[in-house]
C-alpha cells in the first residue's frame, strides 16, 4: 500500500479499522528507529490493522532550542523511509506552540486515539511527551487500559555495547566519521534534492556543479567532501567531489548549499533529483584571497577527493 501523509492534528479518523503505532521523532530512521518500524509493521500484519507512524516537524528538540539543532533527514526523506519499512499513515504532525501546549492527555484521546484508533502503541523507553513532558510510558499504560490500547516500549538496539542513537550518528558525521556512522545508520549518509540552478561560477571556474539548497534544513557537516552521487533513483555511483556550507570567497548564500561536481560527467541535471553520500571529508570551508586562488584550491580538492574514491589523482591534471 501507498503511504498517505498527513500533517494536523483535528480531523477524522485515518485508520477506523485500527492501528498500531510508533511515536518517536525518527531523525535519521536509524537502526533503532528501523527496529521499532519492523515491529509496528508485523504486529499490524499479524492483527489486521493499519501500520502507522505519529512524529514531529521541525524536530521538537529544535523547535525548543536557541541555536540551530542539525537533521539527519528531512520531512521528503523522513516519509520514503517510512513508505520503505512498510507504513501505510504517516501523522508528522507541526510541532508548534499549540501543540506543545496541548496536555499529554489530550494528545492521547485527540490524537492516538482520535486520529489514529490504535489498538497498540510503541515507543522508545524513555519517551516524553505532552506539555511540559508531562506524559511518559506509565501514562500511556494506565491510558491504554482506559481506552482500548495497549502500550508498548522497545529496548534501544546496541552497536558495539552502545545504543544508537540520532546524537550519536550527528556527533559522527560532525567528526567526519562516515563509515561509522553508516553502521549505525545501516546505509551511507546522503543527503538529496532536486538541482537549481545558480550564477553558473562553477562552470566559468572548470568546475560546473550540482546545486542543492539545503534551505532551513541545519546539516550536520559542512566543508569540502569525496563524494558519490546517484541521479534520480540510482545508487550513488558517480565520483566526484562536493562542498556544503556557505561560499565564503564569493559570499553569495545566507543559507547552507550543496554543491557537487561529477567527475568527467556531462549532462543537464537541473530539475533533476541527486543523492549526495559523503565518503571523505577533504577541508573546512574557508576563505580566499580571489577566484584564481580558489580555482588552485578547487584542483587540489579534485586530487585529494579522486585519491580518496580510489581513482587515479593524475586524471585531475590532464
């Protein structure tokens, strides 16, 4: 079944049948979160009702923060994963100040079981939620046994004697630890988007590139990058080298911007949707003193990314 997607809290009831549910924010859908989703999609199976997911856009943790909080996955993202797993009714519901005002109760009888008709609810040990955090795993039990549902809490999945986590893969890739945190991810990092078009410095400088605006979207990375990248729905394959953060020599963006050059590529990619994995990450971004020391730079960056994807650097020269 095709997954539906819906976004408000009020309206009728999406699942009259029943449901089983995970609750959770699912930034990245990491191992973790897959583990929850593969029990929410056998239990719904093996009880004839509909699986489903509740999360929350923006994340709540940065809605409530004062300085910009990294994402793993956007909204697009997010809702093909879950379409993957296996869920049919995704509520990823605005999180704004109404509902953080609403009590957990409320969210329990409006949303769980208004919205949804759940039969089970899952979540992650140490679930919060409701104003003020107010709701909590024992609620949810005594809620249920009122209500009709029945609740459930998944144990964290480990890695090496550790639980995965969103923090901890963000706190990966900020440490250019890409492969690590892959494992914990159970698939490269990619980040993907549709290519706009820019001022085409790029290509004035030998270096066309692939531009993805990230928008409010906060990366967890930035700088200069080996990358591989898929066009469309392919895999991520083509070679080639990427940067992500704000173009301070030519200082032509206030919001974050990726920007990929595919190696010995040539094509029309405008409108097109790419997929950027990040293998290496080469430099910081940084700023120089005019575009023929950037160009110097952007051939080294060239060297060092073909070097790192396991391709013969000289090519860069020729």
């Amino acid at each position: 079944m095709t997954l539906r997607l819906h976004r408000d809290v009020d309206g009728a009831c999406l699942t009259p049948q029943g449901s089983v549910v995970a609750i959770g924010a699912f930034d990245g859908l990491h191992l973790g979160h897959q583990a929850i989703l593969a029990e929410v999609r056998q239990r719904a199976a093996d009880k004839g009702l509909a699986p489903a997911v509740i999360t929350f856009d923006p994340l709540p943790r940065a809605f409530f923060s004062k300085e910009p909080v990294a994402r793993l996955s956007g909204v697009r993202e997010k809702a093909e994963g879950m379409a993957a797993a296996g869920i049919v009714e995704l509520l990823s519901l605005r999180f704004d100040e109404a509902l953080t005002k609403m009590s957990a109760e409320d969210f329990v009888r409006q949303v769980i079981v208004g919205r949804l008709a759940a039969r089970e609810v899952w979540v992650g040990e140490d679930f919060r939620f409701g104003h003020r955090r107010g709701g909590d795993f024992a609620l949810l039990q005594s809620m249920g046994a009122e209500l009709g549902f029945t609740a459930h809490a998944v144990a964290p999945v480990l890695v090496d004697g550790e639980r995965v986590s969103s923090s901890k893969v963000r706190t990966l890739l900020a440490e250019s630890r890409f492969a690590d945190a892959g494992v914990l991810l159970g698939r490269p990092f990619v980040i993907d988007g549709h290519v706009e078009h820019g001022k085409q410095l790029g290509r004035e400088l030998g270096y066309p590139t692939a531009n993805v605006h990230l928008r409010d979207r906060v990366s967890p990375i930035q700088g200069i990058f080996a990358v591989r990248i898929g066009i469309g729905d392919g895999p991520c394959s083509w070679p080639g080298v990427a940067s992500l953060g704000f173009r301070p020599t030519v200082n032509e963006v206030s919001e974050p911007l990726l920007e990929a050059h595919l190696f010995d590529f040539s094509g029309d990619l405008y409108g097109q949707r790419i997929g950027v994995e990040f293998v290496r990450k080469l430099r910081d971004e940084e700023k120089f003193d005019g575009l023929d020391a950037l160009t110097a730079q952007m051939r080294q960056d060239e060297r060092a990314a073909r070097q790192a994807l396991g391709m013969n650097p000289i090519l860069a020269d020729a």
